[in-house]
C-alpha cells in the first residue's frame, strides 16, 4: 500500500474524497511499485462570491531517485472548480511524469 499523507486547506475533509486519494495513489502503484512517500494537500485557494469555489490539488511524491512534485507550480494548470476533477487531473499529471523515462545525461 501507497503511505499518503492528505492535508486539507480551506476544505472541509471529506470521507469521499479521502477514498478517492488513496484509490488513486493506489493506483500509481501499477506504474511504480515502489513509491516511498505521496503527499496530497488539497486545498482552496480562492473564494469568489460571484465564480464559485475553486480547488487546487498539489501532489508530492517521492520514488527512489526522484520526486515528482505537481500543483506547486503557476505554470501547472491545477486549479478546478470541481474538487474530483481537481484530483483526477492531478493523479493523471503525476501518472504521466512517472511513466515517462527519465532524460539521458551526455557525459
């Protein structure tokens, strides 16, 4: 089993969601069977009367020899105003990162 730590911000916890988050990172272990660490803050950054709540998923996660961070970044697109879109979208991002090969080093 995948240890996840789930921290939430500006979000009341929820039982669902919890499930959700660990189903997911259980999943990550089809990928990478050897994941030392995921850490999930869920969080709500923004509340704006007139657009909704707005949720941002940020996923750290830690294999041996790398750590593949999500959500932390302006550049990500990690901000959703559907909290299970938010962390599907996050998982899938992290998926990608870790099914991709890492870069050859040149000597």
């Amino acid at each position: 089993m995948v240890p996840v730590q789930i921290t939430y911000h500006g979000v009341t916890s929820s039982p669902a969601v919890t499930a959700l988050v660990e189903e997911r990172a259980e999943r990550l272990q089809r990928v990478c069977q050897n994941i030392q660490r995921c850490r999930v803050v869920i969080d709500s950054p923004h509340h704006h009367q007139s657009h909704g709540r707005h949720y941002r998923v940020c996923i750290d996660l830690v294999v041996p020899g790398r750590e593949i961070v999500y959500g932390r970044d302006a550049a990500d697109a990690s901000i959703n105003e559907d909290l299970y879109a938010a962390v599907g979208q996050a998982f899938d991002a992290v998926k990608r990162r870790l099914s991709a090969k890492p870069a050859r080093r040149r000597a």
